[in-house]
C-alpha cells in the first residue's frame, strides 16, 4: 500500500500538517488496513522489519524482512542504512540504499511493498527543491516560489478549507500583474503535474500538492 506526498486526502493532509506543527520529525506510512499512519522520531534507533520485536514492524508485508533497515539520528539528522539486512534492499525513490543515507525532508522510503515518507519540515529544505512521490525533485525559480507559496497560504492556516489564493489576491500581496501571476501559475502547473485535471480543480490541487511535498510550509508564511 503505497503513499506519497500527493496521494493524501484533505483528512489525511491536515492531519500532517498538524503533525508538522510539532516540530519533530516523523514518518508517514499506511497500515495493513490502508489507515494513514503517523509514527513520530523519538528515540535514536529505529529498526524497521517484519518481526513484530522490530520497533517499526511492518509484519502485513510479505517482502520486508524480519531486520530489513535501521533508522538512527546522528548529529542532529537522521539517516536510513541497510547494509545486507534485507533480502530485497531498501530504497529512497528508484535509489537502493547501500550503506548509510541521511535522509532529507520529503524522502520516501521503500521497504517492501510498504512506502515510509520522512517528514521533518524544521531541518529546512533547499528553496528551489522539493521532493516528489519517486521522482526528481521540481526546480522552482525564486519568482515560481513566491507565487506558490502565495497561492498556498489559504490551505496552510486552515488546512480543511482546501481553498487556494486566486490571482487577484497573490498578485495584491506580491505587487505583481494578474498577468504575472497567471504566468507564474501555469509554469508552476507543468513543473507539480496537473495541467490534464479539468481548469477548476487545477488551483486547489496544486496548492495540496506543494503542501503535501513539503514544498511550502507555516515557516514559509513568517
């Protein structure tokens, strides 16, 4: 049962974003009955594995293995290694994990059939980057940014709204031409993938997008 950043339902994204508000970082994962799971980092180890002794026992899926991957925090970041533990390796998007890797805000981890997406928004993430559900990371201009965080901002102070800024409000905020705004806008659609939705779904489902991605978050309002 796969999740990733944009698979979430307005439920299920305002439970994150809540999550988010806490300020530790977390894992977010479905359970055998499809239920979104949020298990929070506290402890310095995590060993993930299909043995129900593991701390995270992901025992419904039949391609874990018993140890399949250790989660440790060093200095200050956590990492994810796994080094032979599992039959059928690990793996961050289409990568396999050989040895130790330190995990960035918006990874998703494979193991098994059974996708983990490390959340951890007060590590900060690279303004220009933001991770996706397995691919590379959309590039954002400074300019795309400022608009999308904008359009966002709605969605961020009440996450079960599901509404998004229209043109005329980002381009008031930002001292902007609506024309500039709808320029920004599109580009902005082709880079989070939803020029084929139907117009009216297309504004609102990019703001839950860049949310739910880690794209834009409650720091980026200040």
């Amino acid at each position: 049962m796969a999740i990733g950043p944009y698979e979430l339902t307005a439920t299920e994204l305002s439970a994150s974003i809540s999550a988010d508000r806490l300020g530790l970082p977390y894992l977010l994962f479905r359970g055998d009955d499809g239920e979104l799971v949020i298990r929070t980092l506290e402890d310095q180890v995590l060993v993930v594995g299909r043995s129900p002794d593991a701390d995270l026992p992901l025992v419904w899926d039949g391609e874990v293995s018993r140890v399949h991957a250790q989660l440790e925090r060093i200095a200050g970041r956590w990492t994810v290694s796994d080094d032979g533990l599992s039959r059928n390796g690990t793996f961050i998007g289409p990568d396999r994990v050989n040895g130790r890797r330190v995990l960035a805000h918006g990874d998703v981890i494979r193991a098994g059939q059974t996708s983990l997406v490390y959340r951890a928004p007060s590590e900060g993430l690279d303004e220009t980057e933001a991770a996706s559900s397995g691919a590379s990371a959309a590039r954002l201009t400074p300019g795309e940014r400022r608009v999308l965080v904008a359009l966002c901002e709605p969605l961020l102070r009440d996450p079960g709204s599901g509404i998004a800024a229209s043109n005329n409000e980002i381009a008031e905020r930002l001292s902007l031409s609506v024309a500039g705004v709808k320029t920004q806008i599109r580009a902005l659609f082709a880079r989070l993938e939803v020029d084929d939705l139907p117009q009216n779904r297309k504004r609102a489902e990019l703001a839950r997008r860049a949310v739910a991605a880690g794209l834009v978050t409650e720091r980026d309002l200040g």
